[in-house]
C-alpha cells in the first residue's frame, strides 16, 4: 500500500468527523445564570458589615456631659524651650567647623 494512500483514507477518516458547516454556527443553548441569586445572596453580609460600621464608629465613645457644674479647664503651661540643655552640653565645644577643610588647614 502506497502512502498516498494512506493519507487519502485519513483525510476521508477526518472528512466523516467533521460536522456541516451549518452546525458549527448554531447558537449555544442559553443557560439560566447562578449569578442572579448568587450576588444579592453575597451583598447581605457586605451591607450589614458596612451598616454596622458606620454605626460603630458615628456613635459616641463617651456620653456627652450636659452638667454645667463641671470644673473648667486648666491651661498646661509649657517650658517654651525644652531642649536648651542640650545646647550645654561639653561636645559642642569640640565640634568641628564644617567652614573649612579638615585635611587642608
């Protein structure tokens, strides 16, 4: 048996496979979607957590005092220079002068 032969019977093998150019076109049979029951189903959870958030955090940490009798304020005075001890320090003495060059005096 001749290769050629052979070839012709596996083209007519695959010839008889294939379906009518007709058929390859049809429409897909529409599937009904999970989605429609699936996202809403999902979204439940989600806007409760939201809802419960903002409620968290819009309500009051403490109760508001509606008392006038309360004690007034006292102003924290500050040192207006806390770290001017640091300016005393013996370091600075010995600090280099970065206006000239140490290698070349």
């Amino acid at each position: 048996m001749k290769i050629d032969d052979e070839f012709a019977k596996l083209r007519a093998e695959d010839a008889d496979k294939v379906p009518p150019f007709e058929a390859m076109w049809r429409p897909r049979p529409k599937r009904a979607s999970r989605w429609w029951l699936a996202a809403p189903a999902a979204a439940v959870p989600v806007l409760a957590a939201a809802a419960v958030m903002i409620l968290w955090t819009a309500a009051p940490s403490t109760p508001a005092v509606t008392s006038a009798a309360t004690t007034p304020v006292q102003a924290i005075t500050l040192d207006p220079e806390p770290l001017d001890f640091l300016l005393d320090s013996p370091s600075l003495a010995s600090a280099p002068d970065f206006d000239t060059n140490p290698i070349h005096p």
